[in-house]
C-alpha cells in the first residue's frame, strides 16, 4: 500500500512539474517601453528584449543590405525612430516591413539594444488598434478600423 501511495504522489509531482514548465514557455512575454528601455540601457544592453514605441512620422528609411547576404538574410534593411513621449529610440530591421506599419501605429519590435544606443530587431509586429478612432481611420478601409491578423486572431499584433 504504501509503494501505491508514492506512485500517486510522484504521478502528482510529475504532473505539477509539467504544467509549471509548460505554462512558464507559453506566458506571454511583454514589452518594455521606449521610455523604460532607455531609462536602464546598461541593464538590457546585448540582451533579447521587447519594445513598443509608435512609429515616428518621416523617420523610415530603407537601403540595400551590403553583400554578401547570410543565408536568409533580407536584401533590405529598414532604419526608424520608435518613440514614447520625449524619449526617442532608433530601431534597425532587416526584413520586409509588416503592410499595416504606419506612422504613429504602435510596433512591438523583438531584438537587442546594441552598445551604440540603436535597437537591432529581427522581428516586428504591428500592434492593431482596440478601438475605432475616427481622427486616424485611413480612407479605404472597413468602417471601424482595421482587423486584426487575417487569421483572425485578437492577439493585437500583426507578425511579420
């Protein structure tokens, strides 16, 4: 009876262990913001992180990425500014720009803050907007602004 009882116990540990580690890969990771992130740089310095920012209007730039390009890597690199508030923060992406970036559309941009102060990104998402706001609907699309992934998913970010 008693080898009965640690199985149960070790089948119920085992089972704990497994959802805790499950869940922790599967939680959402959030952002930090522009203003946060340049507030402790030294501290994020060459470390993977998350920043939101909204795109300042006229900072895009795009150049040819110079040769030879790494296996998979984007012929074109992509320079911006993020900005929150006061606090500005330039941002390179290699890669084709998600179709829904926009200036003053929030991004959330996934990369490492380099030693010269500028954010190099590999992956960028276009974070949809809650609510319709009649000011910044575009001509040309729905009534009540723009949807979401084209999946369908109400994850509030559009991957690129």
């Amino acid at each position: 009876m008693e080898g009965k009882r640690w199985a149960v116990l070790l089948v119920i540990l085992f089972a704990l262990f497994y959802l805790v580690v499950t869940g922790w890969r599967t939680a959402p990771f959030y952002y930090l913001t522009v203003g946060e992130l340049l507030a402790e740089a030294p501290r994020w310095q060459e470390r993977e992180v998350r920043v939101r920012g909204e795109l300042e209007p006229g900072s895009v730039m795009q150049w040819p990425s110079p040769p030879p390009l790494p296996a998979g890597g984007a012929p074109v690199v992509t320079g911006m500014v993020l900005r929150e508030g006061e606090a500005r923060l330039v941002l390179r992406y290699a890669g084709e720009l998600p179709s829904r970036v926009r200036p003053g559309r929030p991004l959330v941009a996934d990369g490492r803050l380099g030693k010269d102060g500028v954010f190099y990104a590999h992956r960028l998402l276009v974070q949809c907007p809650s609510r319709y706001d009649p000011e910044r609907h575009e001509p040309g699309t729905e009534p009540g602004g723009e949807r979401g992934n084209e999946a369908g998913s109400d994850s509030g970010v559009e991957e690129q």
